[in-house]
C-alpha cells in the first residue's frame, strides 16, 4: 500500500540520487528508508542536534530535509527551530510523521495534536497538511528547489483522491448561494464529504494552512456558517479564517482534536471517534450546528 511515508522515503531518495544540494538529517527514526552517504545524517536520539545540524547544513549551502515523529521534531527542539533556523533566516524542511495520534499504541509521547498550533507561532513557516501521497510528492519536488522553511504534516490517514497543492483553497463540492461553507484541512477532506452528503454546504479543501488562502475563502463564502475542521488541535486555523471574514457576518465552528488529555491507547481510529472526528462524529456535530 502507497503511504504518505513511503512516498516521501521514495521521493527524497531520488532528490538525493538528482540534487546535489539536498540532505537529509535523521534521529534514529526513518533512518533504514535511506542508504548511507555523506548528505544522510543519522545523529541518534538527539532531537535538538537535528535542527541545530540541520540550519548548519542549510548555512552551508546545502538544502536539508529533517525527519521525525511530530512531537520529536517541532515539540522537543522548539526552541532550536525557533532561533537556529527563524532567527537566523535560514530555509529548511521539516516533515513529520505521526500526524495527531497515528502512533496511538505508543502512548503520548508519540503524540502531537499541537504541532501546527506551535509551529504557527513562528513567522516565515509554510505549513502543509497533505491528504494524499501523490500531494507529498508535488509538495517535497517544490520546497526542494526553493529556499523557504517548509513544514510538511505526513499522516497514516488519506483521502482517496489527490488535489492539486498550489497553496489555494480548492471548492470539492458546490453548495447553494445561502448554504454552509465546510472547511477540510488534509486527511479529513472524505471524512468531512461523506459525513455532509446530505447537507447543503460548499466543501473547500486546504493542504497549506500558512499562508492561509482567505482570497479563495472570502470568493467562495455562502451563508453566514462556516465550518473548519482540522485534523490536529482544534481552532488552530481559526483566528486565520475570522482575519479574512472579519467584516462579513460569519458564525464560525471550529472542529479539531479538543485541548484535552485523552488517557488511553488504542489506535487512531479510537482516537479519532473519541474525539467526534470520524464520519458519524463530523456529522453530528456539523449538523447541530448549521440546524
């Protein structure tokens, strides 16, 4: 089965084969998807030398890619992304895997529901959320030719179908002059078209949620309810959607993981049920909200 993961084992391979500026700095994790060289760089289980090797490389010329868990590489080196890559203006990619709770089993340390709330907070961040591996793929090939500092989500969860990854809202599905505009970020885009089949809303997909495409949101707006749903911590894009709605009556729901401590392991699907972000959830709760 084609994973998001694989997919960028598959696509940063070749970009090292290709590119002679690209590398890759690892901590333990990942590190048997690439084969020894002198721009893949194994530092262990040594998070905030990731980042600190990683803007060194990107000092020296070199354009490197960081991987991890989510909660190993922006959680527990924040403070070396925030002064060693910011700080210093120097471009890089981040690309987590994990997403939310893929690793449920592993407990919470394998967790990050938070990861893009805190990234946020830094400017100069393009943050992607794909929803499919053939969008890893379009999103790694771009952010390797360039010199921004890219956050790129992986997630287990994907949706059936690729969409283009330009940085644009894309409407999936038209809704009425007066209906709901359904905001989808990433891997929740088929959770959210099936769970409003049969509602009036227009769907609109998002896979880069910094910059936040509010031109697309503002053309594209219905009625006055608008609905986002993100697949990490709840609201974490909704002071973004209300800077673009400000002036327009709008009633905002915002679905996401909740701020809360979910103490239990079990796999991702339990997690996303528990916290109401599954299809019967969605439903529930959209619904409620637009009746």
């Amino acid at each position: 089965m084609l994973t998001m993961r694989n997919t960028f084992s598959h696509v940063t391979n070749e970009l090292l084969d290709t590119d002679p500026r690209v590398a890759v700095v690892l901590a333990d994790i990942g590190a048997g998807a690439f084969a020894p060289s002198d721009r893949v760089i194994n530092l262990g289980i040594r998070e905030q030398a990731l980042i600190g090797t990683t803007a060194g490389l990107a000092l020296s010329g070199l354009r490197p890619i960081a991987h991890s868990y989510a909660p190993f590489l922006v959680e527990r080196p924040f403070e070396q992304i925030k002064l060693d890559l910011g700080h210093q203006d120097l471009g890089a990619i981040l690309v987590s895997t994990g997403a939310s709770f893929d690793a449920a089993r592993e407990g919470r340390t394998h967790q990050s529901p938070g990861d893009v709330a805190l990234l946020a907070t830094l400017p100069g961040w393009k943050i992607q959320v794909p929803g499919h591996p053939d969008e890893v793929e379009s999103m790694l090939r771009v952010a390797a030719t360039g010199e921004e500092r890219v956050y790129i989500r992986l997630s287990a969860e994907t949706n059936a179908h690729p969409h283009p990854v330009d940085g644009q809202l894309r409407e999936i599905r038209t809704g009425s002059a007066r209906g709901a505009t359904v905001i989808a970020v990433g891997p929740m885009l088929d959770r959210v078209l099936e769970a409003t089949a049969a509602m009036d809303v227009a769907v609109l997909y998002a896979s880069t949620v910094r910059p936040f495409d509010g031109r697309t949101l503002r053309q594209s707006i219905g009625g006055p309810e608008v609905v986002l749903v993100e697949p990490y911590l709840e609201g974490t894009s909704a002071a973004e959607v209300m800077r673009y709605l400000g002036d327009i009556p709008t009633r905002l729901l915002a679905i996401g993981v909740p701020n809360t401590e979910h103490r239990h392991y079990g796999t991702r699907h339990h997690h996303a049920a528990a916290h109401g972000l599954d299809a019967p959830g969605l439903r529930a709760r959209i619904g409620e909200f637009l009746s």
